[in-house]
C-alpha cells in the first residue's frame, strides 16, 4: 500500500537520513522506514512554475510511480521526489524515464504492471 508523506518533519527525517539520487528533472531521497508500507512525498518549488505547471508535474510524478513501480518491491521505504526547474518542460515519457533511472540506481527491480 502506498501512502503520502504530510508532515514536514518526516520530509526532513528522509532529507537528513536517507540516501539521494539526481538527474536533469528530479530528485530522489529515500529511507527504509521499518513498516509494510511505501510513502511518497512530493516536492515542487514555485521557482519550477505557477500553481498549475506544479500541479502537473505533481500529477505525472503520482501516475508514473503508480503505473510502472510495483509497490511489493518498495514495501517499507519512505521515498521523496523533488522536481527540478527543468521539469516544468518535461513530458510525461521524459519523467518516466527520469524515475526509472533513479529507482535503478537504487538497486532495486522495476517492473511494470502490464507485465504482471
């Protein structure tokens, strides 16, 4: 089950303990969080764009992590996005692609659902 992380002071629990991953669009953090289930949080900073250039990358970020990282794999870790500036001119396949890199490198397997 995948949950969202909310509180600020969970976000810095993951900036401060837990490891990190970059690319050109974004940012990855994450921590083992010694439960069954797998939060997500998402950070977007207004120098990326206004509310609603946010809000979409927001959306790609929560389809492509729904769609292609299977969470039985990343059961127990606490993982934050953070979007780059150059996000904001990112198409959906330009995402996927960024977080698949960055969930590789993490040294865990990816697998689709379609494959399931």
């Amino acid at each position: 089950m995948i949950q969202g992380i909310k509180k600020d002071s969970d976000f810095r629990k993951v900036y401060k303990f837990g490891k990190s991953y970059s690319n050109k669009y974004l940012v990855l953090y994450f921590l083992k969080n010694n439960t069954d289930t797998t939060r997500l949080g998402i950070s977007i900073s207004k120098k990326v764009g206004k509310a609603n250039v946010r809000n979409k990358i927001r959306r790609r970020i929560k389809e492509v992590f729904r769609l292609n990282i299977v969470d039985k794999i990343l059961r127990g870790y606490d993982i934050v996005f953070i979007a780059r500036v150059a996000a904001s001119e990112a198409t959906y396949e330009d995402i996927r692609k960024s977080m698949n890199f960055l969930i590789k490198k993490l040294g865990l397997k990816i697998t689709s659902r379609k494959n399931i």
